[in-house]
C-alpha cells in the first residue's frame, strides 16, 4: 500500500511556481533574494537569479506558503494554490526596507597597492587607502615613475596620454586637467601605467595612463557631487556631477563638471646677438589669464540580450579664455640702453568641442570572445582673436621715435575627425588572440588673418594672412597574441598603418603631401622564477604626428621683434622603445630603458633682420637612456611611501640646426610621495621631487623643485570627504632654458602661478555597491594633437 501511494504521488508532482522578488519603492528587481516553500509534507529553498526571478520544479497539487527574506528587507509571504494548470504565476512579492542593525564586519583586502602585470604597473585604487584620496589627479601624483608639470604628464621621460578604460580622453592641456581634478578617486578602480605600450593600442609613440572605472553591479541609482574654492592671488572655484542609474538591461551616465580658474604667467628672455654692436633684447611680460572650462557626458548602455549590448554616448566641453597681458621689450647696443618698445595684449579663445560614438558590443559563450564595433564623430572649434597695441620709446621712455603698432590676429581652426572601429577577441588552447581594425578620415581647416592698423583703418597684409586646408587619413589594423608558458606571460603584436596626408594653401601655391605604409611591431615577456623575484623585457616601435596646429604657416605675434611661426613641413617621428626591468619583492624595481626617436621635433630659434623666429622643425635623431629605482612600501598600517629615482641621459643630432648638430646631457629626478593615516578618519599626504638640469635640443632646462601637501577628513559616515590641499607650497616651481647658436644666445625665465589653496568636498549619495561602466570616444587620440592652452 505505500509503494502504491508514492507513485501516485511522484506520477502527480510535475507542476511548477514561477514569481519574481521586487523592491517595493523603486519597483526594480531584488537579485538574490532567498525564497522558501512550504507545506504540511515539504520545506524547499531556493534563490533567485540576477533579475529576481525565482522557480519551484516537481510540485504536486495542494496549498503552499511562499517565504521571502532579503538583507535589509522585511521579510514577506504569500499563499498560492497549485490544480491541474502545470505552471503556476506567484504574487509578485514587493519586499520594503526594514533598519536592522548588524555586527561590523572588517574586511582587509590582500591585494597590494601596486602590482606588475604584463608590462605595466597597476595602483589598485578601489583596495588602498587612495580610494579616497582626492581626484584623479592627487592619485597619479603618488603612482611610481610618473611626472606631472604644466599640462603634461610623463612616464620614465615619455610623454604619456590618458585613457578612461581603454579609450583616450577627448580633451588635453588644461581642459584635461580640470576635468581630472573634477571626477573623485572613489570612482575608480584601478590605473594602469604603461610606458611601452603594444600592438592594440595606438601608435602614437606615447606611453599610456589607463584609467580603469569601477563596475556597476547593483541595480538602481548614484551619484558623487563635487565642489571647491581656491585661491592663489586670485580666487577659483570648480563643482560637478556624476548620475548612474541602471536596470537589468537599460545603463544611464551623466556628467557635468564646472571649473573657473584665474592664473598669472610671469615672463622675462634676454637674447644678445653676436653682432659687432652686441645689440640685446630684454623681454618682460605680465599675463593675467581667466579660464572657464564646462564638460558634459550622456551615456547610454543598452543590452539587446545577455550578451549583445548597444550604446550611445556624447561628449561637449567648452573652455573659453581671456588673456590681458602687459610687457616691454628694452634693446640696448653695446650694454646701453637704445629705446624701449611697450605692449598691450588682450586677447579671447573659444575652444568648442562635439563627440558622438555608437557602438556594438557582443560576447560568445566561449569565455573570453567577444566582438566589438564603434563609430565615432568629433567636431572641434578653435575661436581665436588676440589685438596687441605696441608704442616705441627712447631710452628715457619720454620720446615717441615711431607711431604705434596695433595688430589684430583673429583666426578660426574648424577640424573633423570621422572614426570606424573594431576589435574581435579569440581565445585559443593556450592563449588569446585580439585583433582589431580602424578607418580614420581628419579635416582641418585655418582660417588666419593678420591685420594692421593704419591711419584708423584696419587692413589685411596677404603676405602673412592665409586659408590652410590639410586632410589626413590614416587605415590601421592589428593582431596582437598574448598566451602563458609555464612561469613566461608573453605578448606579440603587429600593426599595419596606411596613411596619407595633404595639406595646401587656398591658392595651392603651397603643399606638403606625406604617404607610407608601415609595420610597427611589438613584444613583451615576464618571467617570474619565484614569488620574490620577477623579470620582465618589452620592445614597441611607433610613430608620433605633429599637432595640427603646427602644420601651417600660422604666426604667433610677440612684439615686434619675436614671432613664432608654424611648420607645414613638419614630418612624423618614428619612436623605438626598448625596457628591460626587475622586481624584487614586490617592492623594489628597477628599469632600463631606451628610446630612439627619428625626426624627432624641437622648438628652432633663428634670427631675421633682428627678428627671433621660434619655429618646431624635426632632428635627425635622439636617443634617451634611463635607469629607474623605485621602492613601494606600506611601512606601516598608517604609512605608504612610494620614493624613487630616475637617471637619464639624452643624445641629440639636430642636423646642424642653427650651428648645433650633437648635444648630450644628463638628469637626476629623485621624488617621494608619502600617504598618512590617522584616527578619527583623518589623513594626510606629502610629495615632493626635484628635477636637474637637463639637455632638451638648443636648450638647457634650468633645475627646479616642488613640493606639495594636504589634509583631508571623512565625514557623513565616509560618504563625504573634505580636503584641503596646498600646491607648490615653497613656491618654487620656476622654468628657466638657456641656449647658445651660430648667431646668438639667450635665456627664458617663466614663472607660472602655481601656488594655490584648495579646499573640496566630494560626497557621494545613492547605493554604494552600484558602480558603473563607462566608456569614451573612440577618436579621442587625434584630438590629443589639437592645442588648447593657447
């Protein structure tokens, strides 16, 4: 009798109970949740999946009680009926927020500050005590071998460029800067430094800053709100703000950041021509510049199915500047002085800037392939119109000896860059294969006028106004390998670049066309024999392209006696880099590396009719070695240091440029950087470098040190910070390059504002666990090549 009661219960147990798990105010799925279902004859328990979404197999027919339970939820039930229907649809279960207090459970992540891996060095945000550091920008200041200066930053001496997960900002100089300084280091992961890059990143000959975002893995909405006052002389403020909202298939991002800052530029250059009169000039000039800077990001992220996501994202910033600047130029003969010119400078830029990208993004069920497709558009516009007033004095400043000079230089720059993309990702048995593709098109068009005043009216000199048309395309494609041999990681890469460019006049009186096809291969291995012992050897070769707005006849008025002019003839540089480095237990490094570059480019000063012309022209060649000592170290639970010291030495054949053909020189630039913990949930930190003289084509760069330090508090249950920071706090960043040619010899001494008080309060609101995806124009690596700190 009970074997005959079983089957017919088991032939009976064939229904099902589908339901899903809601949150009751935002009504959005609760993924996880713990689901029990009971009855007088049975207890099952279950868990929903991602989107909530629950399922009971091999139910007989009867009454039974659903339970649901949620960490931070209220625990809900619900009664459903089982007949003769095979699958039964649950009451959606809305659960609603209940305060429970819970135990403090510390966690301490094992993962160090910084890592090796294949090639480049990894500062693991998210884990340290930098996850709350400030700004991007004040956690690059304490990554290893890095410099920052006047809008640039470098690896081991390489100019490098800055990438948000894996795709390159649109912006540079000071617009980059002040968007940098507006996104909170909470946002991030984890950066890596890259300083010989491979095949399946640009050949731009640059090393690579990779800026890796954190993830979104909760659904619903966050966000971080910034803002700050400063002051140097004058005051400056900034503020922005990040949204993030996310459903199982639909990902939103909006940014805006705001940042005005006022900044002086103090100016002195003497040069004395070797003359029979030994005529100099003494240069000065005071420059008061306002800059706003606007940056706005929409991003759209939607996912077709679970592993086919389509998304749009636009990008604008506006950076308008006004410059009023005052100066003299005094020229003397035989060490007397001869007469003295005065200038009046007050001029405004408008730097506009569009972004558009689609893109397609489809994963394979074999883990690790993949497929992705961008197009992008950009649309870049240079407004810029400066008026100089000159008088000329004698020697007593009493006597007009000429009328006055008034120039106007109004010119407009419109360029386009058009961008198709792909990569496809294959693993293999035993590696990977990534492979990828780009059609990219540029137009840049300078409108330049050169107008002058005489008897009240304004005229065009057509010698030196000019409409400059230059048109770039450039075709790549790569296959790069990457696979592990035992204790050997090791990548190959190739990369094919078809390029054409062309740039004429609107008379087409003038041209410069430059066509190659060219291979630029790459390698890089890590041996690791031991935990404590790690060997790594890379090699990369690259091209470098001048900035577009080099490439034309454009004149930079100065005074009367200083001008800088383009270079339309200007070619690329072909970059070899080679570095061989060692770790030892994870914390001490070193590095040598190498670096040859061919055509390479430098600023030319040459006289004429006792004008100074700086124009950039190309070197024959250049060689750069380097040593690289770093030590990275938690000393204690409350002290990290990351201190080091980089030696270099540069070989430049100019080509016989100004009476100059071989220049060597050498350079010391120890730093440390120290990152202070306290109670109470204060911290503090402290960097400081100093760099030597050093050789760079005609000049010698004068030595100079900075120092920098700040102190910041986490308030509002470490949902806020408040940092208060002092930059360059001896005031002693000064740039000085002195030079000797054929023809004269000189010096420049620039003494940029550069000490300033901060304070910043960044706070963040929403769930916490919710981190975000976030991508970038593709075409972001042409815009690095337009100047904005005119």
């Amino acid at each position: 009798m009970i074997f005959i009661y079983h089957s017919a219960i088991s032939q009976n147990s064939n229904k099902k109970i589908i339901g899903i798990v809601l949150d009751s105010l935002s009504n959005q799925p609760l993924p996880y949740a713990t689901i029990q279902l009971t009855n007088t004859a049975l207890k099952i328990n279950t868990i929903a999946d991602g989107s909530g979404n629950y399922i009971f197999k091999k139910l007989a027919k009867g009454d039974y009680e659903i339970t649901v339970s949620y960490v931070g939820y209220k625990t809900k039930k619900a009664l459903v009926s089982v007949g003769e229907t095979e699958q039964i649809s649950a009451p959606k279960l809305s659960l609603s927020l209940e305060n429970i207090n819970l135990k403090e459970v510390k966690i301490r992540a094992s993962k160090p500050l910084f890592t090796e891996e294949s090639g480049k060095t990894i500062v693991n945000v998210a884990e340290s005590v930098m996850a709350n550091a400030g700004t991007i920008v004040d956690v690059l200041k304490y990554a290893p071998s890095l410099q920052i200066s006047e809008n640039s930053i470098r690896i081991r001496g390489k100019e490098a460029i800055i990438l948000i997960d894996g795709r390159q900002t649109n912006v540079s100089g000071e617009s980059l800067e002040g968007i940098l300084n507006s996104m909170p280091s909470n946002s991030i992961e984890k950066i890596e430094l890259i300083s010989n890059p491979g095949a399946k990143y640009d050949a731009t000959g640059k090393a690579v800053i990779n800026i890796r975002t954190l993830k979104m893995k909760n659904l619903g909405t966050t966000g971080t709100w910034t803002a700050g006052i400063g002051t140097g002389r004058l005051p400056r403020t900034n503020g922005g703000l990040l949204l993030n909202y996310k459903t199982p298939k639909l990902s939103l991002v909006g940014n805006y950041n705001y940042q005005f800052t006022q900044q002086y530029i103090d100016l002195e250059a003497t040069r004395t021509l070797k003359n029979t009169l030994g005529t100099s000039f003494l240069d000065t000039d005071f420059d008061n510049r306002k800059r706003t800077i606007q940056f706005l990001k929409l991003g759209l992220d939607y996912s077709l199915t679970s592993r086919t996501t389509v998304g749009v994202l636009f990008q604008a910033d506006q950076n308008s500047r006004g410059r009023n600047a005052n100066g003299a130029t005094e020229i003397s003969n035989q060490g007397r002085l001869d007469s003295v010119i005065t200038l009046r400078t007050q001029g405004k830029a408008l730097y506009q800037n569009l972004n558009g990208n689609l893109f397609l993004k489809h994963t394979f069920k074999q883990k690790g392939r993949e497929l992705a497709l961008d197009a992008d558009y950009g649309y870049y516009h240079t407004d810029f119109q400066e008026a100089i007033n000159n008088q000329f004095f004698n020697a007593g400043r009493l006597i007009n000896y000429r009328p006055a000079l008034e120039v106007n230089i109004p010119w407009q720059q419109p360029i386009q860059i058009q961008s198709l993309r792909g990569t496809y990702n294959y693993p293999t048995q035993k590696g990977i294969i990534e492979s990828g593709f780009q059609l990219r098109r540029t137009d840049v068009n300078t409108d330049f006028s050169y107008q002058q005043q005489t008897d009240g009216k304004w005229t065009t000199d057509p010698q030196k106004s000019f409409v400059y048309d230059y048109t770039e395309t450039v075709n790549a494609a790569y296959v790069n390998y990457s696979a592990k041999a035992k204790k050997l990681d090791y990548q190959l890469g190739l990369r094919l670049e078809d390029s054409h460019a062309q740039g004429q006049t609107q008379n087409r009186t003038k041209a410069n066309q430059q066509d190659y096809l060219q291979l630029f291969p790459s390698a890089s291995f890590q041996y690791t024999p031991s935990d404590t012992n790690q060997f790594s050897l890379s090699y990369s070769r690259k091209i470098t392209r001048p900035n577009y707005t080099t490439l034309n006849d454009q004149i930079t008025y100065w005074s009367p006696y200083r001008l800088t002019i383009g270079n339309p003839a200007l070619k690329p540089t072909i970059v070899t880099n080679v570095e061989l480095s060692y770790l030892y237990m994870k914390t001490w490094s070193l590095v040598l590396s190498y670096t040859g570059k061919r055509n390479d480019v430098t600023t030319v000063i040459f006289p004429r009719n006792n004008v100074n012309i700086f124009q950039i022209q190309n070197m024959t060649i250049e060689h750069l070695l380097g040593i690289d000592v770093s030590y990275r170290k938690s000393i204690s639970k409350s002290w990290q240091t990351t201190s080091g010291l980089m030696l270099y030495q540069v070989r430049s054949h100019l080509g016989n440029i100004q009476g100059l053909d071989f220049r060597i020189g050498n350079s010391i630039y120890p730093y440390t950087n120290h990152f202070l913990t306290f109670k109470n949930n204060w911290k503090a930190d402290i960097i400081a470098y100093y760099i030597s003289p050093q050789v760079l084509g005609i000049y010698k760069i004068s030595p100079f040190y900075q120092v920098d330090i700040s102190v910041q508090k986490s308030l509002f249950d470490k949902l806020g910070e408040l940092r208060v920071s002092i930059t360059d706090l001896f005031n002693t960043l000064k740039l000085g390059q002195d030079y000797k040619t054929i023809s004269q010899y000189g010096f420049n001494r620039r003494k940029p504002e550069t000490r300033f008080l901060q304070l910043t309060f960044n706070y963040r609101f929403g769930n916490n666990n919710i981190k975000v995806r976030d991508r970038k124009i593709g075409i972001d690596k042409e815009s690095s090549r337009i100047d904005k700190n005119q």
